[in-house]
C-alpha cells in the first residue's frame, strides 16, 4: 500500500475504480480470428440441426415405446378376460368306482369347455387295498392333470 501511496483499503479501492477500470464498448471473441464467423455460425447450425434430429428422433422412440406399451396392456387384459370366460365355462367330473373283490379302483374323468368346444375323457386304474384310499383317488386325479 505504500508504494500506492494509499493508507486504507478503502483509498486502495477508490484508487482501482478511478484509475484501473475502463469502459469496454467492444471486444472480440478470444477463441474467433477475423473470418472465422462464417465458419463458426455453420459448425453451430449443424449441431443445432443435428441436435433437432436426435430429439425427433428420442420422441419418436418414446412413442414407440408408449404405444407397445399399451398394446401389451391391451393384449394382456384381453388375454385374461378371455381366460376368464373359459374358466367360467370349463367343467371337470371325477367318478371313481372301487371293485373290493379285485383291489383296484377306477377313476373316470371327464373336462370339457363349451367356449372352446373341447371335451376330453381319460380313465385311470389303480391297484388299491382299501375303498377310500385317498391316496389312489389323489394319484388318479394327478395323472389326469
């Protein structure tokens, strides 16, 4: 501050502000030389331009995705109401008869569905000592299934 010849911060400002500060009417471009604008407007026009087809083109795919998306939503209540109609109009019989002089039971069943116009029968016979043998009965069913 001496050399300054200033006492305070105060003088040090007021002289910086006085004597250092000047009024710029115009500057130009550090990284731009004379003839080089023409040059620089077309580079950034073709990135501005390659920029709005990216962004056409990300919404693009995001209505894509959107509308596969609701396809699938649609597809996917579509199959469920349907396998709801079968359900309601699928039917399943059992009938077993169990021959106690032979040991073994016979089971038939029958599924049928009237939506799909499907109707199958199988018949199961299984060796069995005792004529409530949940177990055979149980086998029976799972090999139905």
């Amino acid at each position: 501050m001496q050399e300054l010849d200033v006492i305070n911060v105060l003088e040090v400002e007021d002289f910086l502000i006085n004597e250092c500060m000047y009024v710029v009417q115009f500057a130009a471009g550090r990284d731009l030389r004379p003839g080089q604008l023409g040059s620089m407007i077309h580079t950034l026009s073709n990135w501005l331009s390659t920029s709005d087809n990216l962004l056409i083109r990300i919404q693009d795919k995001i209505k894509w995705a959107d509308t596969m998306s609701e396809l699938d939503k649609n597809h996917k209540k579509e199959a469920e109401e349907r396998m709801d109609e079968v359900k309601k109009t699928l039917s399943l019989k059992v009938s077993c008869i169990y021959f106690s002089h032979h040991h073994f039971l016979i089971c038939e069943m029958e599924a049928a569905s009237l939506s799909l116009g499907i109707e199958v029968r199988f018949a199961y016979i299984s060796p069995s000592s005792n004529p409530i043998d949940s177990f055979a009965i149980s086998d029976a069913i799972n090999q139905f299934k």
